[in-house]
C-alpha cells in the first residue's frame, strides 16, 4: 500500500482495497512505485519505459494533425525525455519539428540528458515566438511531477501555450494539473489530448483537471501486471450494475425494496415527487411518501403508486412534532431518504436534524436535509445505521463551512473530508462525481452526461440510490451503482430529446432502458 498519509499531500490511508469493479486509477507516488517496480523487481530498463512512453507521444501527436510543424517544450526532468524521444521518432516520420527547452542542455539529467543527446543538437531555448508557427504544440513540462504553482520559464511557457489557438497534445498530465488529485495551479495547460503512459491518473477524471485533460490516451509501455500498489481511487465501470438485485420470483413488494421519501413544503412538492417516482423506475417495490398533511392532496393526486403520510407542519413546512409518526412510518423501511424540496424554515431544520439523528435505517440526505446539517456535520457520525449525503459543491461548501469555489478546486479533498467527518459515504454531484468512504477510498465517475445538467435530476439520483440502499446493496456499492445508472439514464434520454431538451422526467422514464445497457459515447 503506498497511499500518502498526509491529508495534504493528496493521499489517504487505506486499509481495504479497491472493489473489482472499479479501474484503478494512480497518483503520482503510486506511478512513481509502479516505475521502481518494474525497474528494480522486473529488470526492465527505464530507458526502454521513456522510449515507449515517447514513442506513443509521437504516434498520436502524428495522428492528432498529420500535417505542419511541431513544436515541443521540454523540461528538464523525465517528462521532458518524453517529449525529447518523441521529437527525434516525429522527425524520423519526417516532421519538422521545433524543440524548445526551458533548462540549459547541461542541466538535463539520467535518461533525459541521454534523449537529448540522442537529438544531436537539434534543440533551442524555449522562446514563446517559436510556437507561433506550429500546427501542434506538445506539452513536456512537468507531468506528474507537478505540485503547487509554477514558476519562472516554466510559467511563461504554459502561459504562451495556453495563448495559443492551435491543438495542444499534453505529456502524461496537462501541466499545472496535480496528477494525484486533479486541482490545477492558477496558471496550467488546457490540452485538447492527454497521451499518459502505463495508467489513467486521478487527476485525469477529477474537476479542474478532467476538462484540461482533454481526450485521455493510455498507452501501454510495457510494464508487466503485478506491481504491489494499491490504488485508493477508481474508475466506476458498468461492472457496478451487476451488484443490483432485480425482483425475484419468491419475492414481494417489500423484499424489492422499501423506500420512505421524507420532505416537501409550499412551493416544493416536485421534489419528493421525482425522488419517490424514481425510486419506483430504479427497482423498489414500496415507496412510501412522509409530507406536509396540508400539501397532502397534491401528492394523492401526483403520486398514483407511491403510498403518501401527511405529517403535521406549520404553513407547508414540516415540523419537529412529526418525528415520532416518521420513526414510525419508517421502522420496517430498508431507506429513508430525506430533504428532498423540505425547505428551510426553523421548524424543518429542526425536524431534518431530529429525523436524521434518531432513524435507524439506512439514511440518504440530499438537498435542503443536507443544508440543515451546515454547522453540524460532524453530529452525522453519531448515527448508528448507514449515511450517504448527495451533495453539489454549495451544499458541500455549506456542510464544510467554506466556499463553493474552494470545493471546486479541490473536489477530492473536500468530498474525503465530508465523509470522514460525518463517517458517511459523501456523493459530489458534477461532471466528475466522487464517490468518498470515510477511510479515503473514492470512486470516480467517468460516464459523462451533460443533460442532467437540469433541473431536479439530483431529486432522481437520490431516488435512484436510496432504492439500492432499501435493496440491501452495502452504502458505497449503492452509491456508486445509482450514480452509473443515472448518468446512463441521462445519456439514454439525450439521445430521445437533445442534451439540451431533457427534464427530469425524462430521467426517470429512461431508468429502465439503462438498466438494460449503457449507451454509447454521442456519434458511436
């Protein structure tokens, strides 16, 4: 295991390793390991790993524009011999190739002084006006060697580079992204192709990182299976999808799955309503609905399949008086999920935070269930049954007692420390969604689905989950299956209305058919 123990460094202290259906993905110091081990316990010349690693550089730089001048800036460590073994090959494909260094050729060192040897000469300082010609700039800067902010020549190379409109090919990692957690420095490259060598890194698939990256490239350079790293990151696969149990024959109603949806309030009663009805799409058998007893008929009256319980409340608002009959009504539930359209008031807050601290079921908290915890995340530790929060970054940022802005920047980071401070799995809706256990693990999602981008899909996401919970499915497989299924259940209904035209309901109604198979990348 070779996961940092410094919060701050990135890394995590795991004791378990990674479910087999997620894929591995690195940090730096993993790879780095990974590197040694195949060099000192496999004999494998780390010259031979650079030629590879430059040669695949080369193909795809060659392919991504077939035509005109390269320019490439190298630095001085290995990702530089990277960029150097690929600037001698694209010459020997007959490109005209412009290498530009940012060290003086005697500060080059081990293999990256041999490759620039190999170049017999034909290299220059880095001078911005040099790329100004180029049909494609290849970025050999830092790779995944890079922390912090860069600095000096470095800096107004990536400055110049990401000046430029013409196709970037990056390295390994975008310089100024942070291989092993995906932030990236005030100052970094956006590349339109990320060429990695040997294995997808964190900071591949994590925001800001994952849109700098590009179109990722793994090329494999030789290094045998078998190296003694555990990963504290993964991939999410459609693997996940077959840890869901469907309805079996003996079975029942209750057995498929029992959800309570607790929330609503004046103004907000399409919230529980998506949750319940995607519960329902994803495979429970029971949804059982804890509202306002003033709002009740709007529910009766939306909710055909879904059994609704009208709590005392004050004006819409649910109110602290309704805890007893919710332990009540959810004592033989298999989850309860909880804020979805709840609302804010003094009298909800009260009763989220009672609800949440006495129920004993598994609990999804999601929305206005997790703004009531700002300022008392830590109280969530002390549940005795499971906890899985669904947060964006403002609620996370409001849970954490920060900004927005700095989740954003450092999504990972935040994520983990929600989950070990609340001892709960803590989903971060985005792009990128991270799924974080308290022990550090994370899984990552990678299957893109810009059409729920919209509005009340997080409703349906955390119906979906909580009918994995009610299924008995443990909190992180639940997680992370509701997520891979509501990104494909997005996809599929782009694909019927435009990216641009889907709505929740859609969502919804698209659940069954992504259970049936995950769609294609748009255009396959």
């Amino acid at each position: 295991m070779l996961a940092s123990d410094d919060p701050a460094s990135g890394g995590a202290v795991v004791s378990a390793p990674l479910p087999d259906w997620l894929d591995p993905l690195l940090r730096a110091e993993q790879m780095r390991a990974v590197d040694r081990w195949a060099i000192e316990e496999r004999g494998i010349p780390s010259l031979d790993l650079m030629e590879r690693a430059g040669a695949g550089l080369a193909l795809h730089t060659d392919r991504a524009v077939p035509r005109g001048p390269v320019a490439i800036v190298c630095g001085k460590g290995n990702n530089g011999g990277d960029g150097l073994v690929a600037a001698r090959l694209l010459r020997g494909f007959g490109r005209t190739v412009r290498v530009l260094l940012l060290a003086a050729p005697e500060d080059y060192a081990g293999d990256a002084a041999v490759n620039l040897e190999r170049l017999e000469g034909c290299h220059e300082p880095f001078d911005p006006l040099a790329l100004d010609d180029a049909a494609i700039v290849v970025d050999a800067i830092f790779g995944t060697g890079f922390d912090g902010e860069p600095h000096g020549l470095a800096k107004d190379a990536i400055e110049t580079i990401a000046a430029l409109d013409v196709r970037v090919v990056a390295a390994d990692v975008a310089s100024g992204v942070d291989a092993s957690t995906g932030e990236a420095a005030r100052v970094s490259v956006v590349a339109d192709e990320t060429v990695t060598f040997a294995a997808a890194k964190v900071g591949h698939w994590i925001a800001p990182g994952k849109p700098q990256t590009g179109v990722l490239q793994v090329v494999d350079i030789g290094i045998p299976a078998g190296a003694p790293v555990q990963a504290d990151v993964g991939l999410l696969t459609a693997r996940v999808h077959e840890l869901v149990p469907g309805r079996d024959a003996p079975g029942t109603k209750f057995t498929s799955g029992y959800v309570v949806v607790a929330g609503g309030s004046r103004g907000l009663t399409g919230a529980p309503c998506l949750a319940a009805e995607a519960a329902m799409r994803a495979g429970a058998g029971y949804v059982r609905a804890l509202v306002p007893a003033s709002l009740e008929l709007v529910f009766e009256t939306r909710l055909l399949e879904v059994m609704t319980h009208g709590l005392p409340d004050d004006d819409g608002a649910l109110v602290p008086d309704g805890v007893a009959a919710a332990l009540e009504a959810t004592a033989r539930a298999g989850a309860l999920v909880l804020g979805p359209g709840i609302g804010r008031s003094v009298a909800a807050v009260a009763f989220v935070r009672a609800l949440a601290a006495r129920a004993t079921v598994p609990l999804l908290l999601d929305a206005d269930g997790l703004n009531a915890h700002a300022g008392a995340l830590d109280a969530l530790a002390e549940r005795t049954a499971p906890t899985v929060l669904t947060p964006h970054a403002g609620e996370l940022a409001r849970l954490l007692g920060t900004s927005s802005d700095a989740v954003d920047r450092r999504r990972l980071r935040s994520a983990q420390e929600a989950a070990q401070r609340a001892n709960a799995v803590v989903v971060l809706k985005g792009d990128d969604t991270i799924v974080a256990l308290p022990d550090g693990r994370a899984a990552v999602n990678g299957l893109s689905a810009p059409a729920l981008a919209t509005a009340g899909t997080g409703d349906v996401l955390s119906g979906v989950i909580g009918a994995f919970l009610a299924k008995r499915l443990d909190p992180f497989a639940a997680a992370c299956a509701g997520v891979r299924r509501h990104a494909a259940a997005g996809r599929v209904a782009a694909g019927e209305h435009g990216a641009g035209g889907v709505i929740a309901r859609d969502v919804i109604d698209a659940l069954p058919r992504a259970m049936r198979g995950e769609p294609g990348e748009p255009g396959e």
